[in-house]
C-alpha cells in the first residue's frame, strides 16, 4: 500500500481498529456500525476499486455514527481519505431530510469518483442488508438512492456500481 494513503503503518487492519473503537458503545441500527461498513468495503473490493476506497468505504459513515471527527480520521489516514470520508458526510445543520440529502448528494457529486463510488456501494450494501432480513425501506430513503444513481449515471462513473444498485432498486417499489 502506498504511504500516501495512511499514516504510515495504517491500513484495513487499521482502518477496522479505528472503527471498533469509534463504535465501542455506541448502538447502531441492525445493518449498519461495523458489518456495514465491512459489507461496503466488500462491494468495492469486488468491483475493482483500489485499497484507498475500499478504506473509505470502511470509514463513510463513522464521523455520522459516532463521537470521530473528519479531523480524527484525518490523524490516521491521510488527507484524501479524510476529505472523501467529509464528502461522505451529511449536513447535520439541516434540519430536514431532503435538503440535507440533496446537499450531501451535490457534496458527492462535487467530489467525483472514487467517493460516488462509495456512495453507490453503501446504498447497495442497504439494499441487500433489506432484501436479505425483508426489512423495508422508506420512501424517501429510494428517492435518494434512486436520486444518487442518476448522479452517478449522468456523471458516466461507477457503471459497473450503477448496474449493481439499479438492478436492486428495481426490486424495491
């Protein structure tokens, strides 16, 4: 692994230290802490992404999940991966959901590929959590999941992704 990614010494082993103690007390919804972010990892693993995203996909959500900072993330793994994980990241200064989502979706898309393909990649580790317990999903949540597919579809990246979370949200009404 490239030194430029992580501080030195950092890497996936890092990467899940880091979340098992960010997520130490903290209660999480079935489908998400620790296996979601190992299930997103996966996905991108999966569908070619490099080491650096597959790291970010591990750390999207810890900074919305838990008491660690953009800034925290930034200590142990390089700028880029705190800067994609901040992209990554909602607003929590907007009050109402679609706002707030379409910020981080323009957030998103501002920052390109790779964090679009983590994006994409979380919203398919969701879906497949939903299908797999039959828990259903709201509405709103595939609005915005349908909303992120045609960001990334219309900005041409991620195809393989996009296919992927299209292909679920299809099953989904």
């Amino acid at each position: 692994m490239a030194d430029s990614l992580l501080r030195p010494g950092g890497h996936r082993a890092e990467a899940i230290e880091f979340l098992l103690d960010a997520y130490r007390g903290v209660a999480t919804q079935p489908g998400k802490g620790l296996p979601h972010a190992q299930a997103v990892a996966d996905i991108l693993r999966e569908s070619g992404c490099d080491e650096q995203t597959e790291l970010v996909g591990l750390l999207h959500d810890v900074v919305e999940d838990t008491g660690r900072t953009v800034d925290d993330v930034r200590l142990v793994f390089a700028d880029e991966v705190a800067d994609m994980v901040a992209a990554l990241t909602e607003d929590t200064t907007i009050a109402h959901h679609s706002p707030r989502k379409r910020r981080l979706r323009g957030t998103i898309a501002a920052a390109g590929s790779p964090a679009v393909d983590v994006a994409l990649a979380d919203k398919i580790a969701t879906l497949q959590y939903a299908q797999l317990t039959d828990t259903p999903v709201t509405r709103l949540k595939l609005a915005h999941y349908r909303a992120t597919l045609q960001l990334a579809l219309a900005a041409g990246v991620a195809v393989p992704l996009c296919r992927r979370l299209e292909s679920l949200l299809a099953g989904f009404v």
